[in-house]
C-alpha cells in the first residue's frame, strides 16, 4: 500500500507482481485498501490498474471522525462513493 501511496503506477506494478499472493483487496487497521488509497489521493491510473488486478470496488471503508472525546466508525464509504467525490473535483475543480 506504501506504493501507492507514492503515487507511482510502475512501482505499484513491480510491487503487485513481486507479491502475487498479497491479496489485492488487504485492507489496514483503518479499513482502507490500496484502491481506496488511490481513489483518495486521485491516483486515477494506479485506481484502474487496481480494478483490472481484481480489486473491489464495493469494499467498505472504515472511517474515523472524532466527536465528543471518542472515535466513532461509520461503515459507509466505498469504492463507489470515493470515486464519485474524486470525479466531481476532476470536472468542478
């Protein structure tokens, strides 16, 4: 996931083929997946690689708001909705 972190596609590939048995949809302690990663950081290229690799799309993503003092994990953020968020800012800016 570091990988993409880096934003860059021929990295992720060299890492995604040293560890075919990494399973592409691993998510971390906050639930997050290299798609979702991706997504987020608006790595549009490494995202489509990702999807062609097998990656799910619908995964949910663990997000963690604080409110009054606490964590609260709202179950709610896939794939889908990251991408509609990362599409309205490519068009509207």
């Amino acid at each position: 996931m570091l990988k993409v972190e880096e934003g860059n596609l021929r990295e992720v590939k060299a890492a995604r083929q040293k560890s075919q048995k990494e399973d592409v949809n691993f998510q971390n302690k906050a639930g997050q997946s290299a798609l979702t990663i991706a997504a987020r950081c608006g790595f549009c290229e490494i995202a489509e690689y990702l999807i062609m690799e097998g990656a799910n799309v619908d995964i949910l993503n663990k997000v963690l708001r604080r409110q009054n003092s606490r964590f609260l994990i709202d179950l709610g953020w896939t794939i889908s909705f990251v991408f509609s968020l990362l599409v309205q800012q490519i068009r509207y800016g």
